[in-house]
C-alpha cells in the first residue's frame, strides 16, 4: 500500500481548513476488556476563522449549543476513501473568531453507552416502542416454606370427612340391625310396619348422604380455590428484546450475539407494588419492563447484565451493536490491521493478571426464601493452584456478579398439593354423581410449570428460562453459572481457555495513516503474525509524524504447570 494521501476536513457538512492542532495532536485510543472498540481520549481542537463562523452560525440558529456539530475526517489513498465520523462537545468559545471542542466518535460506543444511558424502558413503554406483544407471560406460584396453618386445615378437614362417614357408616348399620329385628319377631302388622320403617329410613339416608356429598364437594372445591388464588401470571420481557428495543429507538441498525440464551432469558421486574384491585391477581401490579431503580432500568443497564451473563465485548460495526462473548470467531475475523514485525521486541507475560479464585454468581433476595435456599446454578467458583504445590502462591479473588436474582421453578406436586389432589379426586367424584363435570383434580396437574416464590412480593428482580407457557425443566441449569462459565468464561481460563498473555511492550508502527487507525479502533483485533489472536491494548498516533506506538496481547500458552479445581454451589 502507496503512502499518498489526501485528507479534507468537514465542520456540519462544509470543508474547512484543518484545526490548529492537527500537524502536532497525538490520539490516544484505550481498549478495555469489555469493550472491543477504543475508548478515545478525548482531544481538544481549535477552529479559527471559517471554521470558528460556522460554529457560531449553529450556536445562534435553531439548533443551539446543546446539538452536538459533525465534524468528519476524510482520507483518500491510492483510490480509496476513508471516512471518520465524529461530532464535537463541550464547546468553550475563546473569542469571536475561536473555539475549542472535545472530539467524540460519532455511533462508537463511548458515544452509544453515553445516550443508552438515558434510555428508559419505561419511556419506550410510554412511546408505544414496547408493546404488549414484547412481553413474555411467566406463571407463578406463591408456595410459603412455612405453610403450616394451611397443611393443619387440610389435615383436619380429612380427619373431619373421615370422622364423618365412619359415624354415618355405624348409625346406619344399627338402625339397619334395629329394623330387622323388627321384622323377624313382630305380628304380620308389625311386620308391614318394620319394612316400611326400613324404606323410610333408607329414603332419609340417602337424602342424608347426597346432602354430607354435597357439602363435602363444595367445600373441597373452596378449599382448590384457596389455593388457586396462590397463582397467576406475571408480565416479564427478554434480555434480548430489551436491547433491540433500546438500541433502534437511538437509530442504530440491528443487534447481533452470539449468546443464545439472551431470546428465553426472560427479566421479570420487582414485585412491591400492591394495589387495590380484584383484577389484578393477588393485588400485584405486574408491569413487564425494569423499573426505575433497577439494575435493568437503562439500556446501559441491561448491556452491564449481558457482560457479566456472558463475558461479552462490544462494538459498533457499521451501524449495528454487537454484544458477543468475548472468545466468539467474530472478533478475529473482523481483524483489518496488520502490524509491523519486529525483531527482538521485548514482552512479559500476564502472570499478574491470573487470580487464585474466580466466583460467578446471582444475587439473594431476603424477601424471597427460595433464592437463598436453592444453590443449584446460583454460584460458580473455579479455584487455581500450581500443580505438585511449591513455588509461587497464587493469591487474589475476582468476582463477576449477575444483579439479577435466579428464578426459582415449581416441581412435583408437595405434600399439601398431594392432599389437595386426593380431595379433588373425592370432589370430582362426588359432583359425576350428581350428573356434573368435574376435573379439579385434571387442573391441578396438567399446567404449564410456574415459577415459584415463598410470599405475594419480591424486592429483586429475576431471571428465568421460559419455553412455552412455563419455565423449562432444566431452566437452572439452563443460565446456572456453571453453564456460563463453560460457555462463556472459560474462554479467558490459564488452564483450559486462552488466558494466558504475552504482552509486547509498546512497538512502534511506521507509515501509519488515518486509515490504519480506523482499522483498529473500529475492531480492536490485530490480524497475527504467527497465527495466534492478537488484541489491541493501547494505540498513541502521531498525525503529523506518520507513526504510532502500539501495545498489544497475543495469546501464548507459556505454562502447563496449573491445574483448577471447580465447585457448584
């Protein structure tokens, strides 16, 4: 590739002469490890005479100084055109013929996660950019761990109904004996007596019976709905949709992952709210999207929980955000920039950077028993230690937690719900004979699984694994922590992932251009030289010199001698 060039600078669409400080300026560009685009260090630019009046044109017409100026950058090399899109901030005006302003990449990230976080899930509710066919419906169950009064209430009421037809059974065998003997010893008259006495009593005890039936029935089906008012439905909504919801209401052109589970990984908002209402089951407002507040209420907010969900980078890639993990192919074959080799560059490894102990985990919520109760797929520890012990201690502690509390599924029917089966079995039974349809016992067994909390409210919100109408079978395991971490995290493992680093000190990039730093700063990847992924970590250009010096990490097993232990729960 030639080295002549022609760059032309544009100030809200017109060409203007470059700024004061273009020839001298160095930029500085920082690559996080979440993020695969640069952060930008924020550089000040001078704009005298042309370019200081249309400043001052924007200022004084309709927009005003709160609307930030396009300020684009283009390079043509040997045929090609290369653009730089940014728009200016923070404008201080110096005198009427100059200004200074902070340069921000237009669509970047820095600029992307700036306006996600003023964006409210609430505010696409009220903009009709949510909709009702956004939500996912998720049943619920209340189920007290202290369930106590209610398993007392229904053990009497079958002691009662056993009670009962044991003293019917025995007062109807001795008047059935006290008949018989009538008939046996009476005259013929009292013979005729006694067997119209029997028919009399039998017309009473049947009256008797279909009545203790009745009220056995209706009071097995009160005592179903007692239950019954412990479920209902709650409005909950999609990571995934979350964020196509939020990244299109700021213009962008779509979201790409490549963590699957984000489509049935549904946000289910805090429940605090009661109200007054008989149609809102249990007197809770279920409102579907994050509240204020929440770990979810922003856009940001939302990206922050699919980081730690699934150890993802991001960028902005014409036009559309991606948030994928951070071992996914896609990064490196979005790698545009090939360094210069050099001989003899000095490197040290990462060692530093490993940790004795990494702990995954969701959050407890006090107000919920069965999240601090139920440890399956809530924690996630990976411990690393030398093999054979001796030599150097490895020391330090990470922790990645996901602010959102794990779900809780209904299983097997418990004991109450075995009891209430029994009686609805009785109930269905005993309304047949009556010539009515009856499937109680049918209802409570063939529903879609709930998810499951110890009281009527909860004060964090959760995460839940749907399919279908209910929660999956295995919706723990599904998002457990272990789960992630094999999927996920162990991507950046020293033992069984690509953790380990050899880190270049700066080196130094002749014939450097703006082409070459848009290369970089928009993939953050480095196309190897020996085949092993190389990743950008800080990059400091030099306009007017040509040149850059560039920090990187190439992935390099240098040690076998590690060995880790992993823990569930």
């Amino acid at each position: 590739m030639g080295t002549t060039q022609e760059i032309r600078h544009f100030l809200n669409g017109k060409q203007i002469i470059p700024p004061v400080e273009w020839k001298t300026m160095q930029f500085e560009a920082l690559f996080s490890r979440n993020s695969i685009e640069a952060s930008i260090k924020p550089i000040e630019l001078t704009f005298v005479n042309e370019a200081a009046t249309i400043i001052t044109d924007h200022i004084n017409g309709q927009f005003g100084i709160f609307v930030q100026i396009p300020y684009n950058t283009e390079i043509t090399k040997n045929g090609s055109i290369f653009r730089f899109a940014n728009y200016l901030t923070e404008i201080t005006e110096v005198t009427p013929v100059k200004y200074t302003a902070t340069l921000v990449k237009i669509n970047g990230m820095n600029d992307l996660l700036a306006k996600a976080e003023g964006v409210t899930f609430k505010e696409l509710v009220d903009s009709k950019a949510i909709t009702v066919s956004d939500y996912t419906s998720v049943p619920f169950q209340v189920v007290p761990t202290n369930d106590d009064s209610l398993t007392g209430l229904l053990q009497f009421i079958v002691f009662y109904l056993f009670d009962r037809l044991v003293q019917v059974a025995r007062d109807d065998a001795e008047d059935d004996n006290t008949s018989t003997s009538i008939v046996a010893t009476g005259t013929p008259t009292s013979v005729a007596a006694g067997a119209k006495q029997k028919l009399g009593q039998t017309i009473i005890f049947a009256l008797y019976y279909a009545i203790l039936a009745a009220q056995v029935a209706l009071l097995i089906v009160a005592i179903i709905k007692l239950f019954e008012d412990r479920r209902g439905t709650l409005k909950g909504i999609s990571l995934k949709t979350l964020i196509e919801k939020g990244i299109d209401s700021l213009g962008y052109d779509g979201f790409e992952t490549d963590i699957t589970e984000l489509e049935d990984a549904i946000y289910i908002p805090t429940m605090t709210q009661l109200v007054e209402d008989k149609n809102t089951l249990l007197g809770v407002r279920s409102i579907g999207i994050p509240a204020d507040g929440e770990p979810g209420a922003t856009l940001a907010g939302v990206i922050r929980i699919v980081t730690a969900f699934g150890n993802t980078k991001t960028a902005v890639i014409n036009n559309v955000f991606h948030q994928r993990s951070r071992g996914d192919l896609f990064w490196q074959q979005n790698a545009k920039y090939r360094r210069k080799d050099v001989l003899n560059e000095e490197f040290k490894f990462n060692d530093d950077q490993l940790n004795r102990t990494k702990i995954i985990s969701y959050i407890d919520d006090s107000s919920d028993d069965y999240t601090t109760r139920e440890t399956e797929g809530k924690i996630f520890t990976v411990v690393t230690s030398i093999k054979g012990g001796g030599g150097t201690t490895i020391t330090g502690e990470e922790r990645i937690q996901i602010p959102l509390a794990l779900g809780s599924r209904k299983g097997n029917l418990n004991f109450i719900e075995e009891i209430l089966l029994g009686l609805a079995g009785i109930a269905d039974s005993l309304l047949r004979a009556f010539g009515q349809k009856s499937n109680l016992a049918k209802g409570l067994t063939n529903r879609p699984e709930p998810m499951k909390i110890s009281q009527r409210t909860f004060s964090v919100p959760k995460l839940v694994f749907t399919e279908g109408n209910g929660l999956r079978p295995n919706h723990r395991e599904k998002i457990s922590t272990e789960t992630l971490y094999e999927k996920y995290y162990v991507y950046d493992s020293f033992v069984e992932g690509s953790g380990q680093l050899r880190l270049p000190r700066s080196v130094e990039q002749e014939s450097f251009h703006l082409d070459n730093w848009i290369e970089i700063i928009e993939s953050g990847e480095i196309i190897p030289t020996e085949g092993e992924r190389e990743e950008a970590i800080q990059l400091l250009w030099t306009a007017a010199a040509d040149k850059a010096e560039l920090t990187y990490a190439k992935h390099q097993q240098y040690t076998n001698n590690l060995q880790e232990e992993k823990i569930n729960g």
